[in-house]
C-alpha cells in the first residue's frame, strides 16, 4: 500500500492508504526518504485560501475563471520538494542518457506520499550531488524559488537590497543576493528568523512589529532608499512596504503568493509617485530577458550545486524532522506556532 498525505477540509490533515500503482511506460517508481512542507503554497491548501478552490484556471487564456473550482477536497498528495531512492525503472528506458538507476538517490517532485511514480523526463539529472546530505535534495524547488527573485531583480554589486519575510525562502534570498554583491537589509516581524538572517548574510535587520522599515532603509541609504527589494512573504502590507522602501525608479521583485484582497496595498501612493517597478517572480518560468540560458531546472541544480560546493548552508533551516504519521501536528505548527519552525520535513 502507498501512504499520502491529504487535506479533507481546512485544517483538516490525514494518512490514506492506496493501493500501489503499476508502473507505467516511461516512468520511474522512486521510495521517499523525506518530502518538505511549503509553509506558503501548502498553507493555502490547508487553510482553504488556495484560488484553485474557489476557482478554475484557464491555462490556454492564462486566466482564473470563476464559477467552479479547479480543485476539490480532499487534496491528496501535495508537496514539492521530495527526496527518495529509485527502486524500478521502466525496461524501455534502459540507457537512457543521464536517467538515475535503481539504488540511486535523487530529488524532484510527486508530493507527500511514500512512493512516487515519476515520469522518466522530469528525473534526467536528478541524481543528489555526490556527498551531499539526502535532506538538502529537499530544498531544490524553494532555494529555485529564492534564486529565480533574485535573478529577477537583476542585483548589480555593491546595491542595497531589502529582503521582506526572512521564512525558509526568505534567508535563502538574503544569502543568494549577499552571494551578487548586494549590502542586505533582512526584514522580519520574528527576532529570531533575523538572528538567522544575520548569520545569512544580511548587513543589517528590521523588525516589522517595531521599525518604521522605509524611513530606517532611506536612512541607511542616504536618503534615496533601496535599489531593490524582494517580497517573499506573501503579505499585502509588506509588499507596501517594499514599494516604500525602495528609491525613485527603483525595482521590487513580488515573489511571495498572495491571497485574497490586497488589503494595505495603496498603488496611489509611493508606488505612483515614485515611478517604481513592480516584477512578478513565479517558479513556472524564469525572468524572460534569461529564458535564453536559463531554465526551471537549470535554477534547481545550481542551487543544489552551490549547496554541495558549500556557499548556501541549507541543513541549518531544517527545524523539525517529523513522521509522515504525525503530519497533522506539522501543519498546526506551522499554522498555528510559525515562531517555533522553519523548514518541516516529513520523514517516510
């Protein structure tokens, strides 16, 4: 039998039994070792703000479509950043270039479940890095999330940048735009996550609670404000506050996923009169002036490849190890106490 994870209602979490798929032509039958939690993307499942709940989306128009939805509980099986050993492969793709064999360990994504059927394309260079501990496998698709916004604010060295939300992506962020030659200001509304920034790379931090964050930036900047600032937190008020804090015809990269109504957003004010540009960074596609030389998955295996020479430190964002049995308890956590985690990881 397969375990998956599956939300049944809002904060509504449980372990189904399926039975085992056969494998298919052209697939790839992969154990999970670990499967980490998005607290962002997951949380919007597991609290029932996800739009594809209430709504469809239209991928040849490119839009949401009310009326229906495109997803329906229970949502079985999400996750995006697994880890496990390929136990079978499809006879026919025996040879094939650069595909993992059986016994080897590598990464990708098929969702919280102990066992994943994978088609063989989207495994070709999915081999762990040689030495590299198996639980870094499990930060490929978020440390690709960092590396795409910072790719997208186009850091030139020696610029100031502000990183709002210092969460698992956030302080990757922090430590991949330190890495350009930014001088980063880590914002956050938990000392402790700026502790962590700190030791990322961060010049210097903000508490959100406490610090008028765009007068503190343009102070440090001789009044201009930044040239860049990343929001990664997904908050309406924080990505504001990037929009404040950056300098006339600055650039703010909008990487978090927001929900519902942009309430605290006011486009009338510094936005306007500031002549800022506003980037959408999405995992789906890389920055477009790169689509040339860059890909989706040229930002995962990097990353994973600066993670094995030893520049991004990811073992140390990894909070709590948890029992894909007691998944539930993961998500309350998240949920409910987020001071107390960063990265969760379920373990199968």
């Amino acid at each position: 039998m397969e375990r998956v994870v599956q939300f049944t209602a809002p904060r509504q979490v449980e372990v189904a039994e399926h039975p085992r798929a056969e494998l298919p032509p052209g697939h790839l039958r992969v154990r999970t070792r670990y499967s980490g939690i998005s607290a962002g993307t997951e949380l919007t499942a597991y609290r029932g703000t996800n739009p594809y709940l209430t709504r469809t989306w239209d991928a040849e128009a490119r839009l949401f479509r009310d009326g229906s939805a495109g997803i329906a509980y229970p949502v079985a099986g999400w996750g995006y950043s697994e880890v496990g050993e390929v136990t079978e492969v499809s006879p026919e793709l025996s040879g094939t270039p650069g595909l993992p064999a059986p016994g080897d360990l590598v990464w990708g994504i098929w969702g919280h479940r102990s066992e994943g059927v994978v088609p063989a394309e989207r495994m070709i260079g999915h081999t762990l890095p040689a030495g590299l501990d198996p639980l870094a496998g499990a930060f490929a698709r978020v440390g690709a999330i960092a590396y795409n916004a910072v790719l997208a604010g186009d850091i030139h060295v020696g610029e100031d940048v502000a990183v709002f939300g210092q969460g698992v992506i956030g302080l990757l962020t922090t430590r991949l735009a330190q890495l350009n030659g930014a001088r980063v200001t880590a914002v956050d509304a938990l000392d402790g996550r700026l502790e962590t920034a700190t030791r990322y790379g961060a010049h210097r931090t903000l508490n959100a609670r406490v610090d008028s964050v765009a007068e503190r930036v343009r102070e440090a900047t001789g009044g201009a404000g930044a040239d860049l600032a990343i929001e990664i937190s997904g908050a309406y008020p924080a990505l504001h506050e990037a929009l404040r804090s950056v300098a006339v015809g600055g650039r703010v990269v909008a990487s978090g996923f927001y929900q519902g109504d942009g309430i605290g957003l006011r486009l009338g004010d510094e936005f306007h009169h500031n002549r800022v540009q506003l980037i959408c960074s999405q995992i789906g596609g890389v920055p477009p002036q790169l689509s040339g030389r860059w890909t989706v998955e040229r930002l995962q295996q990097t990353f994973l490849r600066l993670v094995a020479e030893g520049q991004v430190d990811v073992a140390s964002l990894v909070s709590h190890v948890v029992p894909a049995a007691d998944a539930a308890d993961a998500y309350v956590l998240l949920d409910e106490r987020p001071a107390d985690a960063l990265q969760v990881v379920l373990e199968f």
